[in-house]
C-alpha cells in the first residue's frame, strides 16, 4: 500500500481534531558524554540522547544498517522491518508511482520464491496476509513490515531469505508487470475522489515549490500505463541499494539470533552502478500564491491555515526536544481554549492546531477550522483570534500546569507499561525515528528530561506566548477553504482573511478546582453475597453483590500498569424499538460529553485530565457499555465516575446540539464515494431496514431536542443488569471493594424492558439494491451476503464459519485482486451477533469498476458453490486456519482478549462455557465440516445483493 507521512490535522475532520493532542513521550534526556561523534550507533550520530540499550545496533560492512531487540510481547513472534530510503520523492517525471508499484511487485515473486508463492509460504506459517505482512511506500521511504507469529528457527530463516531476495532481486517481469499493474492501478482508483482532490489541493498550496507539492506516492495512471520491466529495473537498480536499507529485527528470540540471520542473508547484497545523490527536497518558498479554494459539495466546509518553515531537524539533540516540547504546550493550550469555545457554542463546531515535520521537507503549522453551517469567514476569523490572545498575552501559569500534569501522567504510565509493550509498536517507533531523523530513548530517560526541564523552569509564561508566537510565524502562511457553492471571489476573501488583522479574543476562563469528593454521593458500600472462581485456569472470579450488581475479574500482571473496564448496563440495541427511529445514535458522541452530576465537559476534563481514567462508550447488541483503560493507582475513581453517571447524570443541552450540527454537516459525504454509501446504508439494509442500525435522516437529526435525549437515556441509565468486567494489573480484593463502593453501592435496579423487536435478514433479491454515489465515474462496490445465526448456542459453529470465511477470503483475494486485477482490497467477513437470536451473515465485498459488478457476483457465486459442492484440501485448510489460530494465540497473551469473551456471561453462562471450548472449536475443524457449512449457508437462493454505482455514467 501506498501512506503519506502524518499530515497534521487536515485528515481529521471530526470533531475529534478539537481535543487537546499529546506530544509523543518519548523525547529526549542527555548524555553524560554528549554528542555522539562516531559513525556507530548508527543511530545516534550527532545525538546526545541516552541509548535505548536493549536495542544491539551494527553495520553490515556492504552497508546496511541494522537494529535487533529481543521482547516477548506477544510471546513467540518475530517483528522485522526492512525500510528502502526511497519513496516517491525520489522518482523523476517520468516515473512516478514507480516506488510504489516495485513495492507491490516485490511482493508478488523473487529470485527466492516464483510468484506468489511468498504469500502461500507465509500463510502456513501463520501469517495473515495484509496485517502480518504488508508494505507501506511514502514520499521518502518504502517500508516492507512481517510479524512472524511462532517463529521456529526453520520460519526465521526461510523469511530473512524471502525478504533479502526481495530487495535485492526481485521478479520484475513483464508477466509480473502486466498482473500487478491493474491492482495498483486499482488501489489508486479506490480512493475517495473528493478527499482525494481536496489533499492534492491541499499539498500543491501548502508546498508550492517543492516535490512535495506533486509527488503522491500512488503516481499517475500515464506513468503508470508507461512502465516497463525495464525502466521499473532501473528505478530499482538505482535506489534499492544496501546503504539505502535498515533492517529492523525484534521479538522472542536471543538478538544474536536475529543479528546471525540479517548477516546471512543480507550481508552478500551489492548496489549495481554509481550510487545515486538524493534530490534537494527543496524549501519552502515565500513567492507563491497563498490562497487557493475547491468546490468539494460531499465534503464539510473547512478552512485549513498553515504556516511553513524549512526542515531543520539535522540532529535530535537535548535541546532540539525541550525547545519542541514548550511549542508542543503552546499548541495544547490554543486547542484547549478551541475546544472551550466550541463546546460552548462558537462560529465553529470544532478547531485544531498541529506542529509537526512533513517529509524531510518541512516544519509545518496548521490550524483545521471547522465551521459551524457555511461561514468559514467567521470561523478562520475567531480561530485566528484566540490564537492571537495566546500571542499577545502570557497565559497563566495555572494553565500550563494543567497540560504539564497531563503530560507527566502519559509519561508515567509510558514508563509503567513499557514491559509489556508490543514488539510491533517498538519495530514501527524506530521505522518512524528513521524516517524523521530522530532517535529512540527509553521511557524513563524521556521523563527525567521532561522533569529537568520543569525543573530549568523552562516552561514558564512567558517561553511559552515566546513559542506560541514562533510556531505561527514562518516563511509563508497559506490557507485553503472548502465550499459548497462555487464564489468567484473567494480567492479574493480568502487572502484577505489570511492578511487581516484580529483583534486578540478575550476570552473568560474560569478557575477548575475540581475534585472527585465533590461528585454526588452515591450510597453506602455494597455487600458481597457470593465470590466465586469460574475458571480456575484463567484464574477468573465472579462476585455478586446485594444489589445485583455482577463483577467478572482477572488479578494478572502479565500486562504491567494497565487494567481494562467494561461496565455493561441495560440491554443495548434489544432495548431501542425495531419500528421507529429514537435518538440512540446520538449516545456515542453525546452521552458521555452531557455530564456527571454539575461536571460538565470542561470539569471531567480538569478532574481526568493527569489520571489515566477514559470515559469511553458503546451500543453493543444486548448492553450499553462504558470503557476504558485505567491503572491499579486510578481504578476505584474510574469506577466511581462511571457509577456516577448512573446514578447521577449530567444533561448539558450544549453536546447534543453540537452533536447534531456535526452529524448535519458530515451528510454531504455520506454520498461522496462507494464505501461512504456503504457506511450509511449496508447496516440498516442487511438488518432489513431497521432503524436501530444506519444513519439517521437529515430530518430525524434536525427534529433531535435535548429534551427527547434526555427522555430516551435516562430511563435507560437507570434500569436494567450490571456486569462489571476488570481484567489486568489490578489487586482483586481492593478490587471488590472498590466495586462495592461504586457500583455496589447503587440502589437496585429494575430488569428494564426489551422492545421485543426481530431482527431480520432482507429476503432475496433477483436483481442487486442499488444505490449510486457522487464520486468518480470509475467507482463501484458490490456486496453479496448470506444468512447464518446469532446467540451463544450457535457459538461454535460461529468460530467455524471463521475459517470457512477466511477460505473465501483467500479465494476472492487471489481471484479477484491477484489474477484478474480487478479490485485492491476486497473482502469477505462473518458476523455472528452473540447478543441477538439472529442477524448473522456473511458478506463479501469488492470496489470494483462499475463495468465488473457482474464479474464480481459471478466470481463469489462461483467460490461459494465450490465451497459446498466438495471440501478443501489440506493445505488449502491449513493456510487459513494456521493464521486464524497464531491470532488467537497472540491475542491470548492480553487480558482484553479473555475480558472480550467472557463480557455478558454472567447474564448468558454459555458464553464462559464458550471460552473453554475455544481452542478445540478452530483447531479440530474439517474440510467435511466447512462443506457441509457452506451448503448450510452460502445458498444461492437465500444471498442478498447490492451495488453502488456512480450517479453519472463515465462518458
């Protein structure tokens, strides 16, 4: 797959984007012995930063550089990483896409392994294709990622020789060149054209001048359509050089393993012809237009304002880190006054500023403006405004304390649960350093920096207005707005907004002194009536309280620092009417934001904000969930929130009008794009138009009062079954007890009522559902669905139809995608709803080329009969079970994975009597029992269909 590097702020048009973003923790802390001089460790040259010792570094001596790490996280995988210091930045005219298309053929075949057989190798070794391995090609790198799970000796060793045979000599071959391309061609087309036109928009303004500004990694069909095995060769006998590679090697083996494999097999690999200079990137240039529009009607109207400065991240230095977290706290505190504005009403829904480095290309500052309805003017206007309060005047010192405090808990609970970080987080974090010129330090030495810094009182008023000022100067500001109607001049008033002097917003900021004792009381603590072990293996408890209130627990430490909560209440989607619309759907967004007690957002925020308490909550099929991920320190005030807003809830009006504004304004996309369609309508139509799935009308929304909010989830706060879940790093008597002074302590609650409502699957269609979308004319999706169940008594065959959908996958990956070329990223899926007796199925799925729905059809229609008509073959059984199980395991090691399948067990014993027979259900499958599965299932008289088309016709 093609990825830019992280674009601040433009991508997130959420509401989400308002939130207050936390610097990345791990910075810097200096060495005794200061900048590092030497060549080796590679990595910190120039550096004065303490060494992550548990990294070995070194240097092959034809070049390439290495990094190897023994973790064990999750037990018995192997992550490795290989990164070609060679994107689409480096591709001339033309060859452009050419970076990204030598990523997808090194895939397909090698001087090791004939074509596709990569694929097959890696899947009987557990790999699932896509996740565990993948590639990503950038505007500066191509990165070839493998989580090898249970790797034995003989595994490790057959996949450095598939990796090294990949970049040093891979299939390039017109049969290789004449499969491939389609797909890739294919991966470009399915990208959502608005989204896409608007980012190209987007980099052309902000990074006029530079390759930046027209050098997408998916390139040019002309391009393309253009390539040869020759002039692709080329391009990789000038850049896929071993002085251009980084092999990264980490997971549970001794390092000297990993070190004595990258020097087997890549220690022979030699650059062919005169090793290539790097093009100057260039820099920003101030003489440039600095205003630009688009007439987008599917996307919300956005005003996007950056400021940009050359790229100066030569070393990452002690300094380089302090000076970059003090504007990282300028930018907190502008989002933090954004986010107080909007929630309390504003010419904005939301708006964020980011600071980041793009590309090795630039130091970028962006402000993301959402407006409220169409008057971007106002909003650029007030944004622009707040940040010139920051500017003009010092803020206090109590704010930055406040976003200090919660800096210093991320970094705490950084340092606290680095043990049980994952192999792949770490392999990808290095990845990252690479790419952006930086180093890795531990978690405790990025802290005593962050705390030497407090302690220079470098993080004083006046540093930081000084930083807020420098992050919004630079050597151009430009701005980009989104409309829906197209304005002759707005060119005009855009440029003029930009050049416009505000006036500082004053805005009134009231003293939060906020603590957990002020919260409403709830009642005096529960009694346990009963504790007991229901699995003694897992070591799982269940404990009932007097009032009803059930807790499933799990003491294991295996996962240093962090503890999963799930409070289950109520009967979820069972309990909302299957005949009319009622405002569920704005619970997930505003639920939570509406309050507990007289805490509003802005007080939960102040109370939460240096904890590690989450506020989290979903609609699941037979519960309402609130979610999080706490520590031991935090735990009896997360349960004492959640509680709280039970027993006492908030219903501040300002989220549910904020939420219905957001939910009005993202209409236009929902029709931009095949998969936008799909988003809005698959659900509701594969639940056979029940209004309890899909999006809202526009009219539904507008119709929303906080009063009719209040008038659905109240009741629903208060009655129905508690299930408490803890699993993790907790102590399992102050556990139940502090489970007994929250949730314990409620008075009892009534059972609450079910609608009573089916659920249904649409009957069969002869001729496709069709919907259309307002996107390019070269898009399609088609989906074909099948029945199948729901409940815990069909739990077993639900694990079953897993593998049998996992064959099909395979099947319409390899027909669909690798041989006809039709479609990048098709899929097949299985749903078994455990909370509902019914709405199960499965669905395959494909972004096609409108001309090839049938083609589509007639291929899956093909694959099922096969499926049901005679069983698979060993291998073939092997292939997509052995990956299906190396996930289990894997998942296994984390104690959410054991939460996730004992949740609602305590009201349905089957589930937990499930958990037991887990393994057995995968692992003694057969290829008889998949067959007669598949005739069950995938019959033709029962499939459902749909497409979506492009509502004008390609000319």
């Amino acid at each position: 797959m093609f990825s830019r590097p992280r674009m601040p702020r433009f991508a997130l048009l959420l509401l989400a984007l308002a939130a207050p973003s936390l610097p990345t923790p791990v910075l810097a802390q200096g060495r005794p012995e200061g900048v590092q001089t030497a060549e080796d460790p590679w990595l910190y040259k120039g550096s004065d930063l303490v060494h992550d010792d548990k990294w070995k570094f070194g240097r092959l001596s034809n070049g390439v550089r290495y990094a190897v790490r023994k973790n064990g996280v999750p037990p018995g995988q192997i992550s490795i990483r290989v990164r070609i210091d060679a994107g689409s930045l480096m591709e001339r005219d033309s060859e452009r896409g050419f970076a990204h298309l030598l990523e997808h053929l090194s895939f397909r075949g090698s001087t090791y392994v004939p074509d596709g057989d990569s694929k097959r190798i890696w899947q009987r070794l557990g790999v699932t294709f896509g996740s565990d391995s993948n590639a990503a090609t950038t505007f500066i790198s191509t990165t070839y990622k493998l989580d090898l799970p249970n790797a034995t000796p003989e595994g490790l060793d057959e996949s450095f020789k598939i990796l090294s045979g990949m970049m040093a000599n891979p299939a390039i071959t017109q049969a290789s060149l004449t499969a491939e391309r389609p797909v890739v061609l294919a991966e470009g087309r399915e990208q959502p054209a608005p989204q896409k036109r608007m980012q190209d928009a987007l980099y052309q303004l902000i990074f006029a001048g530079q390759l930046l500004a027209d050098r997408e990694p998916i390139g040019t069909v002309e391009a393309l359509n253009a390539a040869t095995p020759a002039s692709v060769q080329a391009f990789h006998d000038r850049w896929y050089r071993p002085e251009r590679a980084t092999v990264i090697a980490i997971g549970d083996v001794d390092p000297a393993v990993l070190e004595a494999m990258i020097n087997k097999y890549f220690a022979s690999w030699q650059g062919k012809g005169e090793a290539p200079k790097t093009p100057d990137f260039g820099k920003p240039e101030a003489d440039h237009p600095i205003a630009a529009s688009i007439v987008e009607p599917a996307l919300q109207p956005v005003a996007l304002m950056a400021i940009v400065r050359p790229w100066t991240v030569y070393a990452d230095t002690v300094i380089f880190n302090q000076k970059r977290m003090i504007d990282m706290v300028a930018i907190r505190i502008l989002n933090r006054r954004l986010e107080s504005r909007a929630r309390s009403g504003a010419s904005f829904l939301g708006a964020g500023a980011d600071l980041d480095d793009i590309a090795r290309s630039a130091n970028v500052t962006t402000l993301t403006v959402l407006p409220t309805g169409d008057d971007w003017e106002s909003a650029l206007r007030d944004v622009r405004a707040t940040a010139a309060e920051l500017m003009a005047a010092p803020p206090s010192q109590a704010e930055i304390d406040r976003e200090l405090g919660e800096i210093d808990a991320v970094m705490r609970n950084r340092i606290s649960t680095a043990p049980v970080e994952s192999a792949v987080s770490l392999a990808d974090d290095l990845v990252q350093a690479v790419d952006i010129n930086e180093t890795v330090t531990t978690p405790e030495a990025s802290y005593a920096i962050f705390k030497g810094a407090i302690a220079a009182r470098m993080f004083t008023p006046a540093a930081v207005q000084a930083s807020a000022k420098k992050v919004f100067e630079g050597t151009a500001t430009r701005a980009l707005v989104n409309t829906h109607a197209p304005d002759p001049d707005v060119v005009r008033k855009v440029t003029a907004a930009l050049q416009a002097d505000v006036k500082a917003a004053v805005m009134k900021r009231r003293a939060l002194n906020v603590k957990f004792d002020q919260l409403p009381r709830i009642g005096a603590p529960g009694k346990v009536v009963e504790r007991k072990r229901i699995d003694p293996d897992l070591a799982i408890d269940e404990v009932t309280y007097a009032n009803g209130v059930k807790l499933l627990m799990r003491e294991d430490t295996s996962e240093t620092g962090k503890v999963w909560v799930n409070i289950r209440f109520g009967r979820g989607l069972r309990a909302l009417p299957g005949d009319k619309r009622v405002p569920g759907w704005a619970g997930k967004t505003a639920l939570m934001a509406s309050g507990i007690g007289k805490f509003g957002q802005e007080e939960l925020d102040a109370l939460t904000g240096n904890r590690q308490i989450g506020l989290g909550f979903d609609i699941e099929e037979d519960a309402f969930v609130f979610q999080a991920q706490t520590n031991k320190q935090d735990l009896a005030d997360q349960l004492r929130l959640f509680a709280t807003k039970l027993a006492a809830p908030g219903w501040d009006p300002n989220p549910i009008t904020r939420a219905k504004a957001a939910t009005l304004a993202s209409y236009a996309g929902l029709s931009s794009s095949p998969d936008a369609v799909l988003g809005r309508d698959l659900d509701v139509l594969l639940h056979d138009g029940d209004p309890r799935w899909g999006v809202p009308s526009r009219e539904e929304v507008s119709a929303l009062t906080p009063q009719a909010f209040r008038a659905l989830w109240e009741p629903l706060l208060q009655t129905g079954p508690i299930e408490v879940e803890i699993f993790g790093d907790m102590n399992a008597d102050a556990t139940v007890q502090a489970v007994a002074a929250s949730f314990g302590a409620l008075k009892p609650r009534a059972e609450g009522k079910e609608s009573g409502a089916p659920v249904r699957f649409p009957a069969h269609v002869a001729t496709p559902v069709v919907r259309t979308h307002t996107g390019a004319v070269d898009q399609a999706a088609a989906v074909i669905a099948w029945p199948t169940g729901g409940g815990s008594a069909g739990l077993a065959e639900s694990r079953k139809l897993e593998i049998l959908t996992a064959v099909f996958r395979d099947r319409l990956i390899e027909q669909l995608r690798i041989q006809a070329g039709v479609s990048y990223s098709p899929n097949v899926m299985s749903d078994w709803p455990l909370g509902l007796a019914a709405g199960g199925k499965i669905a395959a799925l494909g972004m096609v080329p409108p001309e090839k729905t049938d083609f589509f059809f007639k291929l899956a229609r093909d694959i099922a009969a096969d499926l049901a008509a005679k069983p698979i073959d060993a291998d073939e059984l092997n292939r997509a079970l052995t990956p299906l199980k190396q996930q289990l395991l894997r998942m296994s090691s984390g104690n959410m994975f054991w939460m996730n399948l004992v949740e609602g067990g305590t009201q349905d014993p089957a589930r937990i009597a499930g958990m037991r027979s887990l393994a057995k259900d995968y692992a003694a499958t057969t290829p008889a029992e998949l067959q007669a599965l598949a005739a069950k299932y995938l019959r033709s008289d029962k499939d459902w269909t749909m497409v979506v088309l492009p509502e004008k016709a390609a000319k």
